[in-house]
C-alpha cells in the first residue's frame, strides 16, 4: 500500500497492518472502512465517541448495506480503535452480526464438463481445471510456480495460501498432461532470466506486471466467458469450481476427512456443510413415505431349544 500524500494517523495504522503481516487485501479493507466512517464523521475518526460508534452503525443499517459488508467494515474500525488508537471503550461498542448460512451453489458433472469444453484458450481450460480438478482457489491458481508441480509424488504443493497454511493437492494424469500441453505454449519472452522452478504457470503479458503472474480479476473474466458459453444459467461465480470439487467428491464417497485436507480447512464442520449440497447423497436417501407402502417384514419366532435325552444326561462327564 502506498504511504504517500497520507495523513499520519493512516499511516500509523498500515505500520501497524504491516507489523502484524496482514494480507494486502486485508489491509485495503481496514483502509476503506476507516474511510467510510471519516465520511460519515466529516472528520478525523481519531476524535470519535461513543455515540459517533452508535449513530455510525446505525447509519449503515439504514444504507441497506448486506451484513458480510457491515461486518467487515466494523472489523476494519476495531483494529483502528483496538490497536492504533488503543480505545479500547470504543472498540467494545462495535458489535458483529450473524450472517446467514446459505448453502454454497455448485455445478452438475454435466456443466463442468461443458464448461471445460468450451473454453476460450488452453491458457483458460488448463486454469479452470486446476480450480474444479484440484478445488484451488482462485489466488491459489494465478500464484503457482513450476516448483510446486511434484510429478514424481503425482501432488500440487499449495504455499501459504489462506490463513497462511501449506497443503497438498492431487496432480491426476489429465491435469499433468494439460500442464505439459500448456508448458509447450507458454510464452517465455517476460522470464527467460528467471530460474525456471520459480517461473510463474500463468504469467501476466502486458504492462506493469510483466513478470508477475496474471490477476485473479482475468482468471474470474476467463471464466464467466466459458460459463456463459457453455449455457450455464445459474449466478455461479469461480469460486463454485471449489464447491463443486467438494460436493462431487463426496457424492462418489470420498471420505470427508481427505476432502478437509484437500480443501485446507481447519474445522470439520466447515467441510461438513457440503452434505447439505450433495444431491446426489440426498436423492438416494429413502423418505419415510415410501417405507410405508412396503410390507412389513415378519419377525421370525424363535425354535425352541431341543431337550437333551436322559441317555445323553445320565452319561458320566469325559
């Protein structure tokens, strides 16, 4: 983030941001909310009170604004207040809303296919099959370098994605191979001077990030483009590749445990929720109304024991 042409207390806050590692995303937002109260105050949010916390989160109620948007606002305005500031009194007036659980949308086998099929480039089907074959996200696709394709261990090495973690990921025979494909067709014009386990997959061609990998916002573009070629109608985003990756896993009974590794998920619960979408698994459940138009079963009674003969009880023990 840019320190020029910035006030000071917003410049004590990114040093702050930068001392504690937080992501450049993570930072953006801290920064846009803190700009959104000073709108609000029309004035420095270092001189806020409680009833400016008050009339604030009222105000945003009042926007209309969706609760995943308030709460990442408030929580950008409790590090300023928490950390910057140390107020903590006005900190413990922000208060977080409960979002709603949605079930995550996916894609049939079908459209995947379909999808895939239909894509504009190798470059667009090789990266949307690494985001349904390998459910990567996207950040995780665009970042990947020659070095974290282990062939030899048939795995795709994922470093410090999400939450800072590492993970594995399977490398099946058609996504090497579409890999290979794509190695053969790469453009080698932007890093030729680099090493080659440290060149990007998916370098940016253009501009200022010649030597960078492209951005999350070209592969997002690359796949609404297939998604609508490909007929699919439903308000899927990239990020349904990853849902579907789960669901369809668990639908040809993948143990839940490998899918929560794969997915680099810390709780169970969290890889849980996509029992709730594998239609598959809820279309062969058996509802109690068909039960009862089947015959019962009859129980089988017992046979009696057979007696033992008095020649067999008067013989003397062996």
């Amino acid at each position: 983030m840019t320190t020029k042409a910035i006030t000071p207390l917003r410049q004590r806050m990114i040093e702050d941001m930068n001392a504690r590692k937080l992501c450049a995303g993570t930072q953006r937002g801290h920064i846009r909310a803190c700009k959104r109260f000073a709108a609000f105050l029309k004035r420095s949010p270092d001189t806020a009170t409680l009833e400016d916390i008050r009339r604030f989160q009222l105000h945003l109620a009042e926007t209309g604004l969706s609760i995943c948007t308030r709460n990442i606002t408030m929580t950008g305005l409790r590090f300023l207040f928490r950390v910057t500031l140390r107020r903590l009194d006005l900190a413990a007036e922000m208060y977080h809303l409960r979002a709603p659980q949605k079930i995550p949308l996916v894609i049939s086998t079908d459209e995947a296919k379909r999808l895939l099929a239909v894509a504009t480039s190798l470059k667009a089907r090789v990266m949307l099959s690494l985001s349904y074959g390998c459910g990567l996200r996207a950040g995780e696709v665009v970042r990947l370098k020659v070095k974290h394709i282990d062939s030899a261990q048939k795995i795709i090495r994922v470093e410090q994605s999400k939450g800072r973690k590492d993970r594995n990921v399977m490398l099946s025979p058609e996504m090497l191979d579409l890999l290979r494909q794509w190695w053969k067709v790469r453009p080698l014009r932007y890093d030729t001077d680099t090493p080659v386990q440290e060149r990007w997959l998916f370098p940016a061609a253009k501009g200022r990030r010649v030597g960078k990998p492209i951005t999350t916002r070209q592969l997002n573009r690359l796949f609404h483009e297939a998604a609508e070629a490909a007929g699919i109608r439903k308000s899927v985003t990239l990020h349904a590749l990853r849902h579907s990756f789960a669901t369809h896993l668990l639908e040809r009974g993948t143990d839940i445990r490998i899918i929560q590794a794969l997915l680099g998920h810390d709780k169970l619960e969290t890889t849980a929720r996509y029992t709730r979408v594998a239609t598959g698994m809820i279309a062969n459940v058996t509802s109690p109304l068909d039960l009862l138009s089947q015959p019962r079963k009859k129980s089988k009674k017992p046979q009696p024991k057979a007696q033992p003969t008095n020649s067999e009880t008067d013989q003397p023990p062996a």
